[in-house]
C-alpha cells in the first residue's frame, strides 16, 4: 500500500539536485538540498582566482 493510499498528504518534496525529478511532481514545491545547491554553484566558480579583485583579502 502507497502512502498516498494510507491518507498521507505530499506537502513538498526535497531532491538532490536532478531538475527532471522535480517536474515529476507537479504543482508540488520541490526544494533542492543544500549539499547539492553548494556542489553546483561551486561547479561554476573557480577555486584558484587569478584576478587581484577576485582573491579575498582576508581582512
């Protein structure tokens, strides 16, 4: 027996970051773990900036 079939209620759904999961369900709010959100902003940002405007100071 489904869950949906025991009376539960989906009130939103967390994935781990594949946007085709989240089409999936709808009208229904679909969040994105933060591990995942991190792991893919990281993707697009460099860790070894070249630009003197780009490193932190650290003060």
């Amino acid at each position: 027996m489904s869950y949906l079939e025991q009376g539960f209620i989906i009130q939103d759904v967390t994935i781990d970051g594949k946007i085709v999961v989240a089409k999936a369900f709808g009208d229904i709010p679909v969040l994105m773990c933060q591990f995942h959100q991190i792991a893919i902003i990281k993707r697009y940002l460099t860790s070894r900036p070249k630009l003197e405007a780009s490193i932190d100071g650290g003060g």
